[in-house]
C-alpha cells in the first residue's frame, strides 16, 4: 500500500491535499534491504555483476546524481500548516511501519 492510500484510508482530508493520484517512484530492483544491512560490495547483483546503485535500487526515486528521494505534491491552495504538521506525522508512521524487521 503506498502513502496516498494509507492516507485516504486514515487520514482522507491529508490524501486530498496530495496532487499525485499514482505513486511516482519506479519499481524495486534486486534486493535493497540487503543492500541496507550489508552494503552494496557485500550483497549481490541480481545478474552477478558489481553491484551498484545503478544494480540494485530502492523503491523510490534516484535522480542522476543518484541521490534518492520520495516525492509528494502538496496542493498549498487547499492546506493548512496545521495541515501539514499532521502530513508530516502521518509519513513518518507510516514509514516506520514499512521499514524491515531486523
């Protein structure tokens, strides 16, 4: 389940100051918890080369320096701050929630 649907289940007046309908990070490549416990140069590539940031990639999105980050577009007409202290607390909840067990 990704943010936006957490949140309209949750918290439906935080998802509708949210401007992305569809979650804009690609798909997981190879294994990132790994990657998170061990490092990139001690887990493997999914096609047994050197594993990489460019090899192995988390959820969300990289740019071209291949920093990473998540994006969220945020209707500011339509919020308020309280608004968003409250979207704030909601994704770290829910982000601790997903994080692997260890």
């Amino acid at each position: 389940m990704h943010l936006k649907e957490h949140l309209t289940e949750e918290a439906p007046h935080l998802a509708a100051i949210l401007r992305r309908d569809s979650p804009s990070r690609p798909s997981a490549k190879g294994d990132w918890e790994q990657v998170i416990i061990h490092g990139l140069k001690e887990t493997a590539s999914p096609n047994g080369k050197k594993n990489t940031r460019r090899q192995t990639t988390p959820d969300f999105h990289g740019d071209g320096a291949l920093r990473f980050q998540a994006i969220a577009e945020i209707d500011f007409d339509r919020s308020s701050a309280l608004d968003l202290v409250a979207l704030v607390d909601s994704t770290l909840s829910y982000l601790s929630s997903h994080q692997p067990q260890s």
